[in-house]
C-alpha cells in the first residue's frame, strides 16, 4: 500500500469519527431542550394551579357551631340574608363576612344606685344574652358588631334605677325575689328594642352606703337594749308577785296557828316539841362525833394516868 492510500484511509476515518459525534451532540441537545419545556409546563401548570387554590380559599369562608354570618357587599351594603353554620361561597373582594356568635353569653355589670329612702345601693347584675339572629343584618347596621358593649350597660342602667327608686331599703332586702324580676321584665322588653334576647336576669350582689349599715347596726343595739330592760322589768315585777304571794302565805300560816292557839291551847305548841326533839334526836344519831352515856349508872372509861 502506497504512502498516498495510508492518507487517505486516516482522512476517511476521521470524517467518519466527526460525523458521529454531531449526530450525538444534536441528540443530547434535543433531550435537554424537551426536559427544559416539561419543567417549564409544570411550572406554569404549578403556578396556576397555586393562583387557583388562592382564589378558590379566598371565596371560600366557614361558619362555626352556634354562629351566624352577615354578608357584606362593596356595591349593594349589607345583604339581608342571615348565613348559617357550614362552608359558603363568596365573590373574593366585593364581599366580605361578618360572624356573630349566637350563643348565650355571660356579662355582670354593676350599678350604684337609690332607693325610695334615699340610701345607696351597690347592686351587681348578671345576665345571659344573645342576639335575635333574623335581626343580625340590622344590628350590624344600626349598632355594630360590639353592640352588647354599646347597648346593655346604659339599659341596665336605666331600668335597674328605675325598679329600685320603687323600693325602700328594707323592702329590697325582704322583697328581693319582687324586685329581681321586676328588673327581669323591664329589661327584656328593653333590650327585645334592640334585637337581643335575654335568657336570664339575676341580682348577684346587694349591699348599702357605709351609713346605711351603721344605723342598722345602732338599731339593731337599740332593739337588744330595750329587750334586756324589758326583761329586767318584767323580772321585777314577778319578784314583787312572788313576795306578795308569799307574804300572803305567811299571814294566812299565822292566822291558821293564832286559830289552833285559841282552840287547842298549849297543846300545838307541845306536839311541836315533840316534833322538833323526835328530829334533832334523829339527826344526831345520824352523827359519829356523838357518844350516848346512861343516866344514873357508873361507867367506867379507860383515861389515861
């Protein structure tokens, strides 16, 4: 083989070689462009469905148990409709809702007070409230969404002095059932006014002015005194009865003994001897320190020398 055919053998493979290697450079290049489109369709693809979950969460909102929601709308107000418990649709931005709770809640509010006679009253009263749920829209409306901060402390206020001024210390202390639901009357049908319904009324606490307690104190030792000069009264004067009675006995016992004096001469007065040495001779048998000695006999006792 001449010089001139190696050449040409070596120029032909190498074609060959360069040949092959852009054929698979072109290959890689089209795998790489193909995997950079999926991953640029599952980022678009991720993207949408990110905006689509964000708007879907934003027009979806809940109601909780013992809740209710007022819609309001950027273009229409506050809508009518009452939204209850559960999962709702709304149109993200235009609408907006409210939640209410439509359970009984608790509030104890304080309020001093007058009575008819003019003492201070510190009363405290609890009460269990809620809101009419068909009157929502019109309490979001007309009051608001703290509307129990706004509306049950002035009514309270209101009816509580009013019921008390009817009443006088004493009478709010015997007649405290009359007076709790008076006040339970009045201020139902005060605040059902407002669109809010109370469960229940109830006075917690009742007490009175400083002076108040004092004069009740003073009377009180006032009252204990004039039974004890009472009682001392009365004792004298039973003591008086007794001795009159008494002194009656006696004279009737003299006038009894003067009668049998003159009837039966000296005869009481000896029997009553008898009587009287029969028991002085009983009571000293009774005795130890006393030793008996015969008359008109010798008897001999041991004396010492």
């Amino acid at each position: 083989m001449s010089p001139q055919n190696v050449v040409d053998g070596a120029l032909g493979r190498a074609a060959g070689d360069s040949c092959g290697g852009g054929t698979l450079r072109r290959g890689w290049t089209g795998r790489c462009e193909m995997a950079a489109k999926v991953f640029e369709s599952l980022g678009k693809l991720g993207l949408g469905l990110a905006v689509a979950g964000g708007v879907v969460n934003s027009a979806l909102y809940n109601v909780d148990a013992g809740h209710r929601a007022v819609i309001f709308d950027r273009f229409r107000g506050v809508q009518d409709v009452v939204v209850g418990e559960g999962t709702h649709f709304l149109i993200p931005w235009v609408q907006k809702p409210i939640i209410f709770d439509c359970r009984s809640r608790p509030r104890n509010i304080p309020v001093i007070t007058g009575s008819k006679d003019l003492q201070n009253v510190n009363i405290t009263l609890r009460i269990l409230f809620r809101p009419v749920t068909a009157q929502l829209p019109r309490i979001f409306t007309s009051i608001g969404e703290d509307y129990d901060e706004r509306v049950l402390p002035s009514i309270t206020t209101e009816i509580l002095k009013s019921v008390v001024a009817r009443f006088d210390a004493g009478e709010l202390i015997t007649q405290r059932e009359l007076v709790s639901r008076q006040v339970s009357e009045d201020l139902t049908e005060r605040a059902a006014t407002f669109g809010l319904i109370l469960d229940d009324v109830s006075l917690t606490h009742l007490t009175f002015g400083k002076e108040f307690t004092e004069a009740v104190e003073m009377k009180q030792v006032a009252q204990q005194e004039a039974e004890r000069a009472r009682f001392i009264v009365e004792k004298a004067e039973q003591q008086k009865k007794a001795a009159v009675i008494s002194a009656e006995g006696d004279s009737k016992a003299a006038e009894l003994i003067a009668n049998s004096l003159a009837t039966a001469g000296d005869g009481l007065i000896e029997l009553r001897k008898l009587e009287a040495a029969e028991d002085i001779a009983y009571q000293l048998s009774r005795s130890r320190n006393i030793t008996y000695l015969p008359s008109g006999q010798s008897v001999l006792l041991q004396l010492p020398q």
